[in-house]
C-alpha cells in the first residue's frame, strides 16, 4: 500500500451523495460514458449547491471538469474492469474518489509523476511541462491535467495505491477535492 | 477550412480561429488535424491572428494542451500580433487561458 498528497475524506456520512460504475467496455464507449457520466454529476451536483444562492454555472463547470479528467485517466489507465466514481457534497466542500486496476508497471509510473507534479508550486510546473511536452514531440503530455486541476481549479489531490483482490493488479483510488463558490 | 462534428466545429475566417461546442478529445493524437488547421493559417503568414473561443464550451486538458503548443509556435513570430478572445460566461476560460500569456506574452486575452 502506498499513498500521496491529500486522501482525507471529510464530507459525513449524510451528505449529498452519489456512487456510479463504470462498466468496463471498448475505449470509444468508455470515453462516451466518461462524457455522459461528468455532465450528470456536474448537473446534480451544482444544483444541490445551488439551492443555498450559489453560482450554479461555475459550480457546474468545475465538477464537470475534474470529473472529465480524472475519468479520461482511469479509462486510459485501467487494465479491463470497472471505474467506480463516489461523489459527495457537504457545506460547498465537493470530493471525488475514481477507483480502478492498473498494471503494475503503470502504477509505479505514475507514481513516479506524482512525486514529481506534487514537489514544486503547480503553476511553475504546469508552464515548465507544457514547454517540455512542446520541444518533445512524442512527450504524451502525462501530468498536465492533474497540475491544471490543482493550479487552474485548487483542487486538493491524493492517490492510494493497493494490491487488487484477484492480487493481480494495483487498485488506485485518487482522491479529489474542490470547494465550490 | 472547417473541422465540423455533432460536439464541436473549428473553422477560420482569415486569419481568426473560431472554436465552438465541446472538444473532449482522448489526446495529442486526436487533437491533431485541429493543429494542423491552426497551422495551416499560421503558414499563410497573417498580418494578425485571432484564436476566437467565446463559444467553447467545454476543452479538456489535452486541449488546452494544444493550445499551449499552437502558443510557443506563436512566439516565434514575434511580430505577429495575438490575440485570444473568451467569455466570462464559461468558467474554464477565465481559470485556463491566462497560462497562455505566462507562455508568450504577445499574446493578448481578452475575456468579456
């Protein structure tokens, strides 16, 4: 087991809250359902956030966003098998956990990249990955939407890696937090 | 020049760029016949160049990515005018599109 940056949960057990899974399918599809499942919990959610006067469009576009990126991730990561997406909101605090398998080899990758995008300020990284990623044309970019969602959105990032049940796998879950105007 | 689909259309007029809909490609690959149209209107030597993303709704962090590439390609031409136009109406804009400047800081943004 092996964790990053900031897992804590602190929304209560009765807060405004959703559970989704993704079933595992071709990437078109995937990329689809990722498109569609975004654009339902942002809707939801930022209408629940709206109720207390809040600005319904920015909280949409925000929960919109970090769910799109941290799905475009699982389904581009993921060895065959679901995503599970836990939402929840409390007092305009909105966390998100995306679980899924990955090979092992992926993993300790990433985790590589997450030491390195959690180091330094993220907006100096941001600029100095998009100016790497530029001269090097077969740079995949890696990193750039995690560091626009902590630098661009203030979101608040951790990543828990474990041996999956079938033991053949790593399970991550990466965390998410925003606090939504 | 026109890149049209069901979720986004790219098109220019001359030298401006419009974006419109939603651009939620899975990468740098995906994106690319987006860059070479931008290209293509860099290569025909503009007197200005305008990126118009006040209908855009919605770009990943893949696109804004290309945005950033198409940028540092910008700063080459030192003497060419930029400017990239966004909405107040649509979040990402606002929070994003500043990290063009810190790249090249011809660039000027106007979001109204």
């Amino acid at each position: 087991m092996k964790q990053f940056g900031d897992i804590a949960r602190h929304n209560p057990a009765g807060a405004f809250a959703m559970r989704l899974v993704i079933s595992d399918g071709p990437l078109g599809v995937s990329w689809q359902h990722a498109s569609e499942t975004c654009e339902f919990l942002g809707d939801a959610f930022a209408l629940h956030h709206a109720k207390s006067g809040a600005d319904y469009n920015e909280a949409r576009h925000a929960i919109v966003y970090l769910v799109n990126e941290l799905l475009e991730n699982a389904i581009k990561f993921r060895v065959p098998g679901a995503i599970r997406v836990d939402c929840s909101l409390a007092s305009g605090n909105f966390e998100l956990t995306v679980s899924n398998d990955t090979a092992e080899d992926v993993a300790l990758r990433f985790q590589s990249l997450i030491e390195e995008i959690t180091s330094r300020d993220p907006g100096e990284l941001l600029i100095e990955r998009i100016e790497a990623n530029a001269a090097d044309e077969t740079s995949s970019a890696s990193g750039l939407g995690l560091l626009t969602l902590m630098n661009d959105y203030g979101a608040r990032l951790g990543w828990d890696f474990r041996t999956s049940t079938s033991g053949a796998a790593v399970t991550l879950s990466t965390h998410a937090a925003l606090t939504l105007n | 020049m026109e890149i049209k689909t069901g979720e986004y259309n790219v098109w220019n007029e001359g030298s401006t760029i419009h974006y419109e809909g939603t651009l939620r490609l899975s990468g740098t690959d995906a994106y690319q016949p987006i860059l070479e149209l931008m290209q293509a209107v860099l290569a025909e030597k503009p007197q200005n160049m305008v990126l118009d993303l006040t209908q855009l709704e919605f770009l990943n962090s893949s696109g804004i990515n290309l945005l950033a590439k198409f940028t540092i390609e910008l700063r080459k031409h030192p003497e060419l005018p930029v400017k990239v136009l966004g909405s107040t109406r649509i979040p990402w804009q606002s929070k994003s599109l500043p990290n063009l400047q810190k790249l090249h800081k011809g660039v000027e943004l106007v979001i109204t």
